[in-house]
C-alpha cells in the first residue's frame, strides 16, 4: 500500500558514503547525495507544518547561532534536511504564512494587510475566499486526499478570519498572540482523537514575537545580570520601539539595550523550542511520531536593531526573510544540509510531492514554487528568490534575492534602489546600486519581470502610502482627511 | 503556457532570452536540473557595438528624397536609408522639441517621463534615459548639440555653462554645444564638434548623440553660400521686406523667421491685428525653398559624419539611428512652425543602419512611435529594456517573429500648448531680444501676457491637447476648447475669435494634408478612436508620477 522508502535497505551503504565523503571532503550535502535514488513519496502519511513566528534563521544554532538555545530544532536539522538558505516571500506574518497554503505569492493571494479597505468607518477585513476566490488551499488539498485537517495557532496574523481556516476541520485561534503553551497542548488534545485517521496539523505560536511574553513572565536566563537599561523586555516597550522606527526610519541604542534585547529574544526562541519538544514528546507517546512528516520553518524573522529599528514587516533584510526551513522525514538518516537558496513557496508542493496525494488540475496550475523534494536527493535546486511587503500600506517593498548572493530591493513609492553583496556584506549596510549599476539594473529588470510574469505589472500599479493598521493602537488619533 | 511563450517570444536577444528562460524555469517549475541553462552562446552585442544618435529638429521625411521628394536636398541620408531599415510612418509622440524627445530618450510617454513642458524641474524628469543605461554597460557617452532646447532652459539660466546633472545633459561624459559668434549669429549651426569627438574616440565603446537645430527657423540662417539660395525662386525678394515691420534682430533679414511667421495665419500676415497681406505661392515656394536649403546643408553634414565613420572602420561595429525630432509646417494649412499635431508636424523620418547590414532596404509601412527607438537599440544590443518603458523594439517584427502591428495606433500629446511656453518665458524674451511689436499691438499684448499668465497659473500642469493615430485616421482631442480659444496666439495676433473643434478627426488617406474635419460624418470612428485615446489617456494620468519627497509617510505615533 505505501510506497515506503525503505530506509533501512539503504542504511549500510548511506553509512559507508557518508563516511568515506566526511573523510575526504566533510562536504554538507553528503547524505543528501547519498539519497540519490530514493523515491521520496510518503501516500498517507502524517505532516506536521510548524510555524515558529518571527524566528530569524541568524538564531538558530544549526543555522550557525553561536548559542545553542534551539536543541529541538537543532536536533531534527540533524536527523533531517536543514536548508539552510530559506527566504520567505514576505517579512510578515498575514501575507508570509498565506503563501504556505496557497503556493502562490502574496501578490496573487492577496492577503497583503490585515485590511482590504480601511477607511474608518468603512473597514473591510482581508478574506482569502474575496480575494483570490479561485485559489484552493493547502488544507483543501490534503483534506479532499482523506486527510483530517488541524490548525492550531496564536491568532493575530493567522487569525482564521482572514481565510487561514479554510480547508481545516479545526482551526484554533482563540489566543491573541498566543504561544505554544496554549496551541500544542489543543494541538495534541486534537491528535489524540485522530491519530488512527492520516492527519494534517498546523502548529503555530507566537513565542518569540515582540507581543508575546511568557505568562509567567521573563527569566532573563540570557540577559547580562550587569544591566542596568531602562528595558524590563515588555510588549509595551516593543511596540513603542516599533513605531518609533517607523516614524524616524531609525532608532539610537546603545550596545548594552541591544544586547539586552537579543538575550529577550533568545530567550524566547529558547522556550518555544522546550514547548516544541513537549509537543513532539507527546506524538512520540501516541506512537505517531515515525508516521509522521515534520516540516519547521518560520513565516518570517524579526528585527533586532540590525538596521536599527525593532519588529518586521517594514523591511526586506535577511533579519525578515532568511528563515529556517527543516524537514524531518520518518525513519533515519534521511539527513542532508542543503546551503542552496530555496523559498517558502516551495513548501506547499513539497509537501504534496512528499506526501504523494492527488492534486486537482487546478491545484498544480496554481503552484508557482517546486517540490524540494529532488533537492533531498542531491540536486541542485539553487534559484533566485522573490519577496515582497506592502506593509501597513507604510511601504511598498519588492526584492530578488539571487542564486550567486545578491539581493536587489526596490521600493514602490520611492523608486528607491538598494543592491547588497550578500557575500561581503551579509548584513546589507552597503548599498552598491550606484557602484554596481549594470547588475542593479539587470536585477530591476527581472524583479519587475518576475512580477509581470505572475500577473501583475509593478508600473501599472500606483503605491500611495497610507494606513491599514495592524495593531489596534496604531490606528488612534486616525481621522480620514 | 501560451501566456508564457508569448512573453519569451518577445524577448529577442540572446542574454535576455536566456535571462527570461531561467526565469520562466524558476517561475514555472520546470527540473530543478533545467535551471543551470547554458550561458548565451555569443557574446553580447553591447560589448562591441557602438551607437550614433542622430537627431534632426523639423525634418520633415516628405523633403528627403529617400521619401520621395522631388528635388535632390538629401543625397547622403538618401543613401544611409538604402543601407537601413526605414520607416515610412514614424511618428513623434509631441510637437515640440524637448517634449518630443525625451520620450525618445525615456521610450515615455511625455506626461509619463515628466518632460511636460519648456520649465519642468529637472528632479521630475525621469532619469532612466538611453545614455544612462549605455553608461551601466560601460559606454562613453557624448552629445554634441545646436538645439538649444537642449541645453537653453535646463541647464543654466544663461545657457552660458552647461550644467552635466541636468535634464538632458546628465549621465553624457561629455556635452558639446554650439555657441553664437564667428560661425555666423545663430547657435542653430551644424555640430561639427561631433567630427573632432568621433576621431579622438574612435577606440572607446561610445554612445553619440548628434542633435541638430539647423533646419529650425529661422530657416537656413546659418547655411552658408551659394547652398543657402540654391532653391530660391529666381528673382525673388522676401515679402515682409515690403511691409512696415517693427525693427528686430531677424526680421529683416531674408531667413524666413518667427519673427515672421508667428504673424501668419491662414496665409494672412497680420500687422497691428490686421491682415495686412496674403502670401502667394511664391512666397510659400521661397520659404519652402530655403528649409530645403538647410535640410540639404544638414545632409552634407551627415555625409561628412557617415564618411568619417566609415573611414575609421567603424561602419560595421555602429548602429546609426537618424530621426527626426519632429517635423514642421511650410504653409500647408497657412500656418508655419510646429504649433500642432499635424501630420506635417509629427511624422518623423526614421531608419536605422544595422552594423551588419540586418533589414538593409527594408521600408516598413507600418506605425511606429518615437518611444520605440529606445527599446529597439536596446534589444539588438542585448541588453534588457527598462520596465518603464512604454515603447516596444521593432526588432520581433522586423525579424518576423512577431507579425502583430507593434502599432496600430500612435498616441500625440501636443504638450504644452504654445502659448504656455509665450507666456511662461517666450514673450519677455522676444521683448528683451528688440523692438518686435508695433504700438498698436504692444498696449494689448500687457494685457495679453498677464491673461494668459493668470490662467495658467491656475492649473496644475501644462496644458495640452491629445490626439490618435492610425496609418489611415487622425482624431484630435482639445481637452479644454474653451481655455485654448480663450488664450489663442492666433485669435491675439489676428484680433479675432476663432473657435476650434474640441474633436477632429481626418482621413489620413483622402485628406494626408488634414485640410477637412470629418469627425461629424463619420461618427463610428469617432467613437472607436475616441474611447481608445481617452483610455490612453485616463492610463497616462495614472502612470504620472505623484510621488512627492515631502508626502510624508502616515503613521500614526505610538501614543
């Protein structure tokens, strides 16, 4: 009935190439070629999709973060495929996370704020089904294959409202800015009523975001006992550090109240590993964990003062995009590091490529990334990426990010061109659009290119800043002119 | 998927082609194994090839031999036609020179690219033009310039220093222009320092712009002897030597000038607001004959540059594009200069000589725009056109690639009207130049100046006129009828009230000198031509840039 890959069959030999290469070459993508010949195709297996909101790939230990605050994750890197060169399609969580459902980009799913119309008293709330009635979910998908669909959440951003819910059997999305305290326990609650049925569950918190704090409050278990800053870590404070860099375009720290920020977050992305691993303990007690597929990433990352501003969304630096992206298969050693660049829209298909379902004629037309899955098995995959934010109506922004390390940004309203070195410059400070012309007016070119080629011509649109709050407190003091 | 192979149909270079394909694969999910495409297997054609802009003011193609005019004023541009591709409906997307060919320069519409008028501010203009983008790919850029529209009023208030960061001037190495003084009084000279630029650069990958205003009236006034009479009627003197006019700097001299000619409408000559003498063909023959004299003395011009090109065996690594910036009236409807969209006015001659001889002989009948050149030099040297661009390259079609009309209909905006530029500059400068009223006129022309002043300082922009065209029907559109009677030149200089049509609409093939409005006799093409020009229109409207530095971007503090 399944066409399993056997791993076991596999074992002894993956073991002699993977030794024999890490003695002569300590390449990372070994087991991944090791994997050549392997089918890939799980038909009727579990998936697991976790969103860790507003985890930066920089964070995560077996993305290179020097601290070792992710074991979970870290471990299921290991065992797993840890593409190490992620970039979500957007830098927030309402038109990020759609795309992982869709297969689309934001632009075509059109979730791009929380309102569709915001003109007080007139305030229309985005909805999936209004605008993009066409576009079959994830959810659908899986669920027309005989899949129980799950969604449990932290709300807010993947609010069902906005359409997240469509397809799913049960969506939790009663904590505002809830974590994972609050949706894995529902999530494992579900799984115990469905855990003979083929499931699909979504798993997602808020832990790390500014607007969340654990409920029994900070431990400060990374903060540096010498501060003395102003900074208590709260919500409050993060919102007010948000707006002021949307206000000035910049913000002045100093070095103590960053560092004092960066263990804040580092404490978060640390317990929501630990209420991770509880979740992935209580799978393993079901006796579900080897039926299952898991796939960790983020919807985007945050901001820690890297260009001097706090939160996401307003920009489209690697500190918002880069994300990390593991995916666990069942059995062992189906493990490889993959340095090459992929994007989140890839998700949707790989995962229906993995899990081997039926798709719709119209579902496959739809998808507009690829399964990663030949990836696993040791092809190159390695592509220009795109990403776009039209953030509170505050920007317009739209990047490629390309194979050879590039990222070219430009902003809508301004015209405003930014081209970094990834490479030498990995914290994009430089902006060599003037000095490096030629490519900046190249990587223009196929940006507006690529958006045309999806339906939507960038110099046929107008892009008039205004307001379509996120935050309730956002919007005080709004009166229409 | 056919929506894909049309987009990678019309990408014609081979880098741009490769590009587009490991885009399509990217986009579109083809193996992952595809993505690695083999590089363009020829090296682009922007790495070697040289381009020459040559830029003609008031040529109209109808004087050119290579056009079909019967006397012989243009033997070397003849020639160069036989060696291009030439299209014989190329048409000029404004009437007046700066408006005109910025669009050229940006493939823009006018209202688009922000080059509205004779006064823009310089940080409104687009700055993504030809020479801008030759220069990302390692071009030496040079314009050498007798068209003060190119430098007069953007560069410098005196005109004296050309400022290099300025609407025209900016992203060229080098701007040479011509000065008044020992070459004769105009500055509307041949640019011969484009001979000297062309042998001291032969060796550098250039981009050279040759901008000519020597056939601009006053016609043949720096076209030297015996070229300058060889046309002239026998025996003739100049009509308005005969007529009491007040003393300026050209008006008595035998150049048929604007000084002149502003005060002819409808063939009468307009003194004191009234007519004061009607021109005979002969009259209409001299002027006639003296613009020949300067296109003839522009072609020995252009003979001497192809001659020098080919004799620095540059022939074969250099396309040469020669245009016209716009054409000219020459007594047609009455009226001389370019105040309008006529087809005397906006139908451009074209043709563009390929290094390898590719379409050589080929006349296109077909409509093409001024916003076309632009994308086509782009295309056949490999490099991607901008995606501001509103014009699209020739090259599909020449190549048979594509066989859809690049365009069936071309989009005019007459841009500003005139009498915007008189009464933003043009009047106080003439009155500085000499004494170019007779009393009688000049009590009113106070009156005059401040009125039209007045209402147009009320507007937000300057105001224009927009038309359509197809190879076989003209429809113009006064956008505001009554504000244009109101300020007319012509119903000032002749003390009248003439009323324009608010729509007109000519049969270009029963009526080519557009003499006859037909716009109530054949409603359904009104209607047909009228719906696309005002969809162009609301299109152009929304593309114009509204961005302003100062918008702020509204965010409400965090309380």
């Amino acid at each position: 009935m399944h066409t399993l890959p056997c791993p076991r069959r596999f074992l002894g030999l993956i073991q002699a190439l993977t030794l024999g290469a890490t003695l002569c070459l300590a390449g990372p993508t070994l087991a991944a070629t090791a994997n050549a010949n392997l089918p890939l195709k799980y038909k009727d297996y579990n998936i697991v999709l976790v969103s860790f909101d507003a985890m930066q790939a920089a964070h995560v230990h077996s993305l290179g973060y020097p601290k070792e605050i992710t074991p979970t994750i870290d471990a299921m890197a290991k065992d797993g495929f840890n593409f190490t060169q992620a970039i979500s399609v957007s830098s927030w969580t309402v038109p990020a996370s759609m795309t992982w459902f869709t297969g689309v980009y934001p632009s075509e799913h059109r979730l791009l704020n929380k309102f569709a119309i915001y003109e007080p008293p007139v305030e229309k709330i985005a909805n999936l089904k209004e605008l993009a009635p066409s576009i079959i979910t994830l959810a659908e998908v899986l669920k027309g294959n005989g899949y129980a669909t799950g969604g449990f959440t932290g709300d807010a951003g993947v609010n069902g409202v906005f359409g997240y819910k469509q397809g799913f059997d049960v969506y939790f999305d009663e904590a505002k800015f809830g974590d994972m305290e609050d949706s894995a326990p529902r999530a494992l609650t579900w799984l115990e009523e469905n855990k003979d049925k083929k499931f699909f569950l979504f798993l997602h918190g808020y832990d790390s975001h500014g607007q969340c704090l654990p409920k029994e409050g900070l431990d400060r278990r990374f903060v540096d006992p010498g501060y003395k800053g102003k900074y208590t870590g709260s919500k409050e404070e993060q919102e007010a550090l948000r707006e002021e860099g949307l206000e000035k375009g910049a913000i002045q720290l100093d070095e103590a109240d960053v560092a004092f920020w960066r263990a804040v977050y580092d404490e978060k992305i640390n317990r929501v590993d630990g209420r991770f691993k509880k979740f992935v303990d209580g799978l393993e007690k079901l006796g579900i964990k080897d039926k299952t597929l898991f796939v960790l990433t983020a919807d985007h990352g945050t901001e820690v003062y890297e260009h001097q501003r706090f939160d996401h969304g307003f920009s489209l630096y690697d500190e918002l995009i880069h994300v990390p992206l593991v995916i666990k298969l069942p059995g062992q050693n189906l493990s490889g590091t993959i340095p090459e660049q992929v994007s989140s829209i890839d998700v949707m298909p790989t995962i229906l490529d993995l899990l081997d379902v039926t798709m719709p004629a119209e579902a496959k037309q739809q998808m507009r990334g690829t399964s990663l899955a030949p990836a696993m098995r040791g092809e190159t995959v390695n592509r220009d990426v795109f990403s776009e934010t039209d953030y509170r109506l505050y920007t317009f922004k739209r990047s490629i990010r390309t194979k050879d390390g590039w990222k070219f940004v430009y902003t809508m309203e301004t015209k405003a061109k930014e081209l970094y070195n990834l490479k030498d410059d990995p914290h994009e400070t430089k902006n060599l659009a003037a000095t490096e012309s030629r490519l900046a007016y190249e990587l223009e070119q196929k940006l507006f290119a690529h958006f045309k080629s999806i339906g939507h011509d960038l110099t046929k649109e107008t892009w008039k800043t205004g307001l379509s709050p996120v935050y309730p407190s956002q919007a005080k003091g709004w009166k229409k002119k | 998927m056919s929506q894909r192979r049309a987009a990678a149909k019309a990408f014609f270079s081979p880098v741009w082609r490769w590009l587009a394909a490991c885009l399509a694969i990217t986009l579109w999910g083809g193996g992952p194994i595809l993505a690695q495409a083999a590089p363009p297997p020829t090296v682009p054609r922007h790495e070697s090839t040289n381009v020459i802009l040559i830029s003609l003011q008031c040529l109209r193609p109808d004087h050119l031999g290579a056009y079909g005019y019967k006397r012989d004023t243009s033997p070397n541009i003849d020639a160069l036609g036989k060696q291009s591709v030439l299209f014989e409906n190329a048409i000029s997307q404004a009437n007046l020179t700066p408006v005109a060919q910025m669009s050229v320069l940006t493939s823009q519409y006018p209202r688009v690219n922000g080059m509205v008028s004779f006064e823009v501010d310089p940080a409104q203009v687009s700055q993504n033009t030809l020479p801008t983008i030759l220069k990302h790919y390692g071009y030496t850029t040079a314009a050498t310039i007798s068209s003060p529209e190119f430098f007069m009023r953007y560069d410098t208030g005196s005109g004296a220093v050309v400022n290099p960061g300025d609407v025209f001037s900016r992203s060229f190495d080098y701007y040479g222009r011509t000065r008044r003084g020992l070459g004769g009084r105009s500055i509307r000279k041949v640019p011969a320092e484009a001979l000297q630029w062309l042998t001291s650069n032969k060796d550098k990958k250039f981009f050279l712009w040759i901008a000519s205003g020597l056939i601009h009236m006053p016609y043949a006034a720096a076209v030297p002897a015996p070229t300058q009479a060889m046309y002239d009627p026998a025996g003739y003197t100049p009509f308005w030597k005969a007529l009491p006019l007040p003393k300026s700097e050209s008006a008595d001299s035998n150049d048929p000038s604007y000084e002149v000619f502003s005060r002819v409408f409808r063939n009468d000559f307009y003194l004191g607001f009234k007519p004061v003498y009607h021109l005979s063909n002969e009259d209409i023959d001299y002027v006639n004959a003296r613009y020949d004299a300067g296109v003839r003395y522009t072609d020995l011009f252009v003979g001497e540059v192809l001659k020098l090109v080919e004799s620095l065996n540059l022939t074969k690594k250099t396309l040469v594009v020669l245009q016209s910036i716009h054409g000219e009236d020459l007594g047609e409807q009455g009226n001389f200069f370019h105040y309008d969209v006529t087809d005397t006015v906006i139908k451009n001659a074209l043709m563009m000589r390929f290094p390898e001889g590719e379409f050589a002989g080929r006349r296109m009948r077909e409509q093409v725009q001024g916003i076309d050149i632009l994308p086509t030099v782009l295309n056949y040297l490999d490099i991607p056109a901008p995606h501001e661009a509103q014009g699209q390259s020739l090259l599909p079609f020449l190549n048979g690639e594509q066989t859809a009309l690049p365009n069936e209909y071309a989009y005019i905006d007459r841009l500003p009207w005139w009498e915007y530029t008189l009464s933003k500059w043009y009047l106080e400068f003439k009155n500085a130049q000499g004494d170019y009223f007779v009393p009688a006129e000049k009590e009113k022309l106070v009156e005059y100046q401040k009125m039209i002043k007045e209402r147009f300082d009320k507007l937000e922009a300057p105001p224009g006129d927009i038309a359509i065209r197809s190879n076989e029907w003209k429809l113009v559109f006064r956008k505001d009828k009554a504000l244009l009677d109101e300020v007319s030149w012509w119903n000032f200089i002749s003390g009248s009230k003439q009323a324009t049509d608010e729509i007109e609409l000519y049969d270009l093939l029963k009526d080519p000198l557009e003499k006859t409005n037909v716009a109530s006799s054949h409603p359904e093409v009104v209607a047909k031509m009228r719906e696309k020009l005002s969809a162009w229109d609301k299109s152009i409207d929304q593309q114009k840039a509204t961005y302003k530095k100062e918008d702020k971007h509204l965010i409400i503090p965090y309380p």
